[in-house]
C-alpha cells in the first residue's frame, strides 16, 4: 500500500498559480502511473493530468492543457502539478493517485488507481 499526501492548496485569484505536490510512502511504485484528479461539489471525480512511471509521459484533460504542468521526482516519491493562469472553474478539492502495477493506455479513469490522497482544496476567486 501506498500512503499520498496532497500539500500546495489555497486561495488565489483567477489568472494567478498553484503548485501542488503529492508525497508518496510505503510500497511507492517508480514505473507505476501516477494521476491528479479534482472534484468540485455536487460534480463526479474527474481526471485532471496523469505521468507514467516508466517513460515520464503525461496526459491531461482538455481543459487544462496548456495551463497545468504534471511532474514527479522519482528519488524523492513527490509528484507535482504546476497549475497556471488559473480560473473560477479550476475550483475544486484536487487529489492525487497512484497505480500499483504498470498500466498501459491512457490509464485515466479512477478505476486504473489504487491508492488516495486525501485531497487539498484549490479555490480560485473571480
């Protein structure tokens, strides 16, 4: 099992920037996809940005293509999110994930991970 911890939320205005990390103990995974979701109140989870373990390939939602930055440092099990140019929309409390074995395709559904953060809330004012 692997144990996440979200860290970098707050307040901000629209157009400013966040950076979230997500640190990663236990049985951490360095070849293991590693994902952001959000969720706002009354939506469904949703996928934000996802990296691969194995080639440090990353995948985002339309949305934020573009704005947002995903990133990990193996040596020091963190995962990060660079999130740009910030909108009221981007509200939501954002959590971090992790898969457990090696997963091919675009591994962006919350059913591909297996292990939770347990979230950090980013507000962006108008």
């Amino acid at each position: 099992q692997v144990q996440l911890v979200e860290s970098g939320g707050g307040l901000v205005q629209a157009g400013g920037s966040l950076r979230l990390s997500c640190a990663a103990s236990g049985r951490t995974c360095s070849t293991c996809a590693m994902g952001w979701f959000r969720q706002a109140p009354g939506k469904e989870r949703e996928f934000v940005a996802r990296i691969k373990g194995s080639t440090g390939s990353s995948y985002y939602e339309d949305s934020v293509k573009g704005r947002f930055t995903i990133s990990r440092d193996n040596a020091k099990n963190t995962m990060y999110l660079q999130m740009n140019r910030l909108k009221p929309e981007d509200t939501a409390v954002y959590y971090c994930a992790a898969a457990r074995s090696f997963r091919l395709g675009l591994v962006a559904a919350p059913a591909e991970y297996d292990d939770w953060g347990q979230g950090t809330q980013v507000t962006v004012s108008s």
